[in-house]
C-alpha cells in the first residue's frame, strides 16, 4: 500500500495554510481520490493480465468437440441420441441425410430411430477407434480425445478474447485518480496560488499567534511590505475564481463521460466481458477458463462509479 500513502500523504495532503483556508468538500474529495487508488490497488494483483496459467480445461461438454457427426451424443442400436439444446440444428441435418422413423424423448435426451445407422456412425463407435480416438464424457456422449495443450498457451487465448476494459481496469483507475489530482494539483502549482496562501496565512495567522505578540510587534516594516505583497497577488483575484471554476467542469465532465458510458454499456457488452467462465477455440477444440477474480472485477468497477458519482455530486455542490 506504498502507493495508497505516498497518495494522500504528497499529492492529496493539503499544508497547514491551505487547510485552515479549505473547505469541506475539498477535504471529501481528497479523500474520495485516495479511495480509487486503493480500489485500483485491490484490482491490481487480481488482474487476469498478470496470470499466466488459470483454469483451463478441455470441455467435454461443449456439443464442438463431440466426435460424432450431426452432433450426435451416441449411437444405441438403430437409434440415435441427441441432447434437448442441438435437436433443433441436428434433427434438420438428419432428415436431410437420413429416413427417420420416430423421435421420443425421455428425460433431457432425443431419441431417433432411423432406418439405418449410416457406416460412418459403426466405424467410429468400435471398440478400437474408441480406444485411439474417442472417450465419453459425463453424459456418455462421444466427444474427441483431450489434445492436451500448453496451459499457458489456452489461458493466454482465452484472456486474450476480454475487451480492453478488463484487460487495463486497474490502470484506468489509476489514470482516472491521476487525473484528478492533476486538475486539483494545476490551480495550486500553476498559479502559484499554494504560495500565496502561504503568505496569507503567515502574515495573518501564524504571526497573530505568537507568544508576546503585541501591536507593535506587528506593525513592522517587514509585515507592512508582507501586506504589500499580498495585496499584489491577489489584486486579479477573478483568475483563480475562473481556474477554479474550470478544474471543477473538468472534473464533471470526467465523472459525467465515464459514468454514462459505463451505464450505456453494462446492460450487455460491458457485464459480458467480465465473465467467470469463457470459452475458447484453440486447433478445433474447445476450451473452458475460469477467471473467478472478474467477478471480483465487476465489483470494483461498480464501486467506482459510485465514487465517481459522489465526485460528481460534490463538484455540483460546489458550483
């Protein structure tokens, strides 16, 4: 958490004379800023892109990797069987190719009786091309032996796949927390205006404060030309109203652009691409990973829209 205290304690973290001269809501700001940065934090280890092997398996119940043609589960006698979520694609391809008889089903299975098991079906469901090419899966259904590739190389197709969001959502959370203490930071380094109230607060606090400080301790040459200066600084005060007035727009405006692209794409592109379980095709084979941390992800990223809508609210507030 080096960064998350480095953070508040040097970017976000005010001086004494700022903080005598700044309100609330620039204090909740600071510390709503601090908050993305130890969201991006917890988002960091988790990110898929610093994995190298996930949960990758062949799926044996992926309907692409059954060893029959038509997609068929298996062959019994003169009938042929076929699971309830391909019947509609199969059952067209079999009556294209083949003389049905009967379909009945029982269970979550279809039965098809045809007058005769084409030759290709007998060939590949004895008992030596089985040993050398096939194997059953839970449901007894043929599906192609596992070809047994590199797990880095099927994690690596498959986070591939993942849109850009997923992939950098921890550093976009930390371009947007950088962001916003660069427009907090603009108006205090570019205007020098940290130094100015500086001064201001010497020349008007920490000076009145002092032990033994009478009138005429006060009223010196040196305070005398202090107020001088300080009355020069800020003779064209309406330029920081303005600098400020516009790091707060350009605060809404950041706030207001990612909170609404986020809630015009969650509904469906956004939510699909933080999937836990993805699919993925490497040499004909279906592939399933696991990625259980863009569940957590998808946590993350709601929280921060929350935060950035509070920013939002709060630089409302102070318009």
């Amino acid at each position: 958490m080096d960064l998350g205290r480095d953070v508040i304690t040097k970017a976000i973290t005010s001086t004494e004379a700022e903080k005598v001269f700044q309100p609330w809501w620039v204090t909740v700001q600071h510390y709503l800023v601090y908050s993305l940065v130890v969201l991006g934090l917890i988002a960091l280890p988790i990110n898929c892109m610093l994995g190298t092997i996930g949960n990758c398996e062949y799926d044996t119940t992926h309907t692409d990797n059954y060893a029959l043609p038509f997609k068929v589960c298996r062959v019994q006698d003169q009938q042929l069987i076929i699971e309830d979520h391909v019947i509609n694609s199969t059952i067209r391809d079999i009556n294209s190719s083949l003389d049905v008889t009967q379909v009945y089903m029982q269970g979550d299975l279809f039965y098809v009786n045809v007058t005769h098991v084409p030759q290709i079906f007998q060939s590949m469901t004895s008992t030596e091309y089985i040993r050398m090419h096939l194997q059953k899966n839970a449901r007894g259904c043929y599906v192609k032996k596992s070809p047994k590739l590199f797990p880095f190389f099927l994690y690596w197709t498959c986070v591939n796949q993942l849109s850009l969001l997923v992939l950098y959502f921890p550093y976009m959370i930390f371009g947007l927390a950088l962001t916003m203490v660069l427009l907090e930071r603009l108006l205090t380094r570019f205007f020098w205006t940290a130094q100015r109230i500086e001064k201001f607060y010497n020349l008007l606090v920490k000076e009145a404060i002092k032990d033994g400080v009478s009138w005429n301790s006060l009223h010196t040459r040196e305070n005398r030309l202090a107020c001088q200066q300080v009355l020069f600084d800020f003779r064209e005060s309406s330029i920081y109203y303005r600098a400020y007035m516009c790091q707060t727009l350009g605060k809404l405006t950041i706030a207001v652009i990612v909170i609404s692209w986020s809630f015009a794409k969650q509904c469906n592109q956004l939510r699909m691409s933080y999937k836990t379980n993805l699919h993925s095709r490497v040499q004909g084979y279906m592939h399933q990973c696991s990625i259980p941390a863009n569940g957590m992800n998808l946590v993350i990223f709601d929280i921060v829209n929350g935060v950035l809508l509070m920013i939002f609210l709060r630089n409302l507030y102070s318009k």
